[in-house]
C-alpha cells in the first residue's frame, strides 16, 4: 500500500507515510478512514501529518483535491478543527497540498506545508518522544535517520 498510517499519543496524533505510486483511490480511503474513525480511535484537535517518502508516482489530479475537499466538506460536519502539516520538497506534491489547503479551509481543516519535517512537528506540536522519533525516521532519505 502506498499510504499507511501510524496512531500516536492516544489517538491525538496521525503520521501517514505515502511510498511508491499514491493513487487516487488510495487517498479517498484513508480519507474516510480518519472521516469514519474521527472522535473514536481518533481524538478531536486531530494533529495529523503527511509525510511522502520513496514516493514514485502521484496519480492524484486537481479534479481529484477538489472532490476530497467535497468530502471533507460533506462528512466532516460537526467536528473540530484538524490541523494538518504536508512535508514535502517535490514540486508537484507541493502544488496538489497547496490547493488542498485552499480548499481543506471551509471544512475547518487547516493545512501548513513544509519541507522540513521538525518545522511541522513544532506546528503541529507534537513533542511526544514516540511520535517524534517516528516521523524523524519517516521524514529521513531511505537508510539515513536525522537526529
């Protein structure tokens, strides 16, 4: 799978890794994924960070953020505010993120993008060892894991 997740700090906090070719269909599943296990599993002020690594291909269009941004909108009444922190260097990930922020604002879901992952993690923050040290070893080139 080219998007997988890892629950931190009691449901608070949401790391997704997206590797390989991300596609399109991928994406609305995680997305009702955290739409259908918000205020369960997952807790309200949801902290949540994307983080691409060995990414290959994007199969995501801006037609395809648009309907994402649908529904969130539609499924996402009712809720707190998500904040979410996209890292990412890649061009093109960073066009698709920027029009999701765009969007991801009516649905009361504030999105920040980085190109560093400690930057995110202070905005987001998360400070907890565990989830930290995850997304540090995440966030590193394939073999290499920052300090």
């Amino acid at each position: 799978m080219a998007l997988e997740h890892k629950i931190f700090d009691d449901g608070l906090t949401v790391i997704a890794v997206a590797s390989g070719c991300l596609t399109a269909d991928e994406f609305s599943d995680y997305a009702f994924w955290l739409i259908k296990n918000h205020g369960t599993l997952l807790k309200p002020g949801l902290r949540h960070l994307i983080l691409p690594r060995d990414l290959e291909e994007i199969q995501l269009t801006e037609q395809d953020i648009h309907r994402f941004a649908h529904i969130n909108l539609a499924y996402g009444a009712g809720r707190e505010k998500i904040h979410t922190a996209i890292v990412s260097q890649d061009s093109e990930v960073r066009k698709l993120a920027s029009l999701h922020k765009t969007l991801s604002q009516i649905a009361n879901i504030e999105v920040e993008l980085f190109d560093d992952c400690q930057k995110a993690l202070d905005w987001l923050g998360i400070d907890t060892a565990e989830a930290s040290a995850y997304a540090k070893k995440m966030a590193a080139p394939e073999g290499k894991v920052s300090s």
